[in-house]
C-alpha cells in the first residue's frame, strides 16, 4: 500500500478523480496490498469484496452488477452524434482558429488535458451535436420459433467446434483430428440448414403480403419498399460549400452563395 504522500499514490488518485472513479475494495488481498476494481457509478454495484481462497496467498476480489431492467412502456433510446452537417475540413479549420497557446506551454499535465478537452469537445459539439433517438425492437415478421431453435443449435455446434478446433493446435491425436473433421461438416450442415429455412419463411412472408394486398396499391408498394430497403427517404443538406479555394461554412453565406449560383445559371441558360 502506498502512502498518501507518495507520487504514485497522488498521481493514481488524480488520475481516479480526473475520470470520477471510486475503489470498490477495502481489505488487504496480500498482506498489506489492496487489489483495485474501480467504478464510475457504485449506485450500479449490488456486491463487492475479497474472498479468501488457499489456492494461492493473493486473495480473490469480486463484484456484482446490478441487473437494470427496463420499465415497462418506456422507449429504448440510443445516443449518439448527428453527422448530417459534419464536415472534417470545417472542423479542422475551427480547431486550427482557437488559441492553444495556453495547452501548448501549461505545466500541469492535468489542467493541460482539461483545457484541451473543453476546447475540443465544444468545437466537436457545435459541428457533430449529441442526440438521443428511439430504437424499436427490431422482429422480423417472418421469424418463427423453428428458426430460432435452429439458430441456437447452429451456434452451440460451432462454439462446440471452435473449442475442439483450439485443442487441435496443442494435440496432433488423429482421433481429434477426424472428431473436428466431423464437428465442421455437422455445422456446415446445420448452418446451411438455418440459411434455408430463412429463405424460405422470406419468401412465403412475402408472397402471402403480396396476395393480400394486391388490390391495395399503398400497402403494396409499402411492403416492396421495405423489403428494396427504400422505405426511408433521403434528405441532402448542404453543411458546407468549397469554392476558389475557400470553403464557407457558415449557413447563411451558403444559402446566399446557392441563390447567386443559380440565379445566374438562369441567366446563362438564355
């Protein structure tokens, strides 16, 4: 255990509260030493501790996370940056006009990172915003239950397969050799069999969708959109325009700059 005035121990522990970690273990594994297993959140820790074994004089340590459920009615969301108006020349060019003068010639190596951390994230928020979007549950309308219990015995085969695989590099035994040899064929097999068993359900969800809908042409030409993988529109957005050698980020100035444009392909047009 170091001391509290020792380097180590003070740079571990700005390092810890940099990050906003907390050590979960309090007692002794060896003697004197104290094994680390650091959180961000102990609100999400439903266990800890050291438990003493004779295998070896270095105790073991553990935790448990608690299983966080979700509520029910409540929309499964995911965040994560908008790109739409991303642009890399653009951000370099607003990284390049900050004054690093500061972070270039600073001492402190943690007020150093902190102060290129607020720059840098403050750019890269303003040009690639968070955002928080709802993600459904994603069931494609022709899986069945025989499919997934293929798909589960698919996968048991060839975790069964990649492990006996693994013993082969340390085993040159031919009876290993013929048992993986056998293993492979079977997941072959069983892989193939999954393959057409989706295609199949596939094709009859879609001839049974067709034959319902096809005296009506908006569903119809909804569930070929889907399948095409057109069901979504896409929508262009100028971020941003390159022009003499000049790029123009701001959205005003690109607006201004589209509306001459054309104008004057109006005129020329003539």
């Amino acid at each position: 255990m170091q001391r509290k005035n020792a380097p180590v121990f003070k740079s571990f522990s700005g390092f810890c509260d940099l990050h906003g970690f907390s050590q979960l273990i309090t007692q002794p594994t060896r003697y004197t030493t104290i094994d680390l297993i650091l959180t961000s959140d102990e609100s999400r820790i439903s266990g800890k501790g050291v438990i003493a074994c004779g295998l070896s004089d270095h105790y073991m340590i553990f935790c448990t996370r608690k299983k966080l459920k979700q509520r029910a009615g409540c929309h499964k969301t995911v965040t994560s940056r908008d790109l739409k108006t991303y642009s890399s020349e653009a951000f370099n060019l607003e990284l390049e006009s900050l004054d690093w003068s500061e972070e270039l010639s600073g001492t402190q190596v943690e007020e150093t990172w902190l102060g290129f951390k607020t720059k840098f994230s403050t750019v890269l928020n303003n040009m690639a915003p968070l955002r928080t979007t709802r993600v459904k549950n994603r069931a494609e309308p022709w899986m069945h239950s025989d499919i997934l219990t293929a798909m589960k015995t698919r996968d048991k085969k060839c975790s069964e397969f990649h492990k006996s695989q693994s013993m082969l590099t340390k085993s040159t035994s031919s009876e290993l050799q013929a048992h993986v040899t056998e293993l492979k064929l079977k997941r072959n097999r069983l892989r193939n069999d999954v393959n057409s068993m989706i295609k199949t359900a596939k094709k009859n969800f879609i001839n049974d969708k067709t034959e319902v809908n096809k005296n009506k042409p908006r569903e119809l030409w909804k569930l070929l959109n889907n399948q095409l993988g057109c069901s979504k529109k896409l929508k262009t957005r100028f971020s941003n325009i390159k022009t003499d050698n000049t790029l123009i980020t701001d959205k005003l100035d690109v607006a201004n700059y589209l509306n001459i444009f054309f104008t004057n392909s109006h005129n020329t047009c003539k």
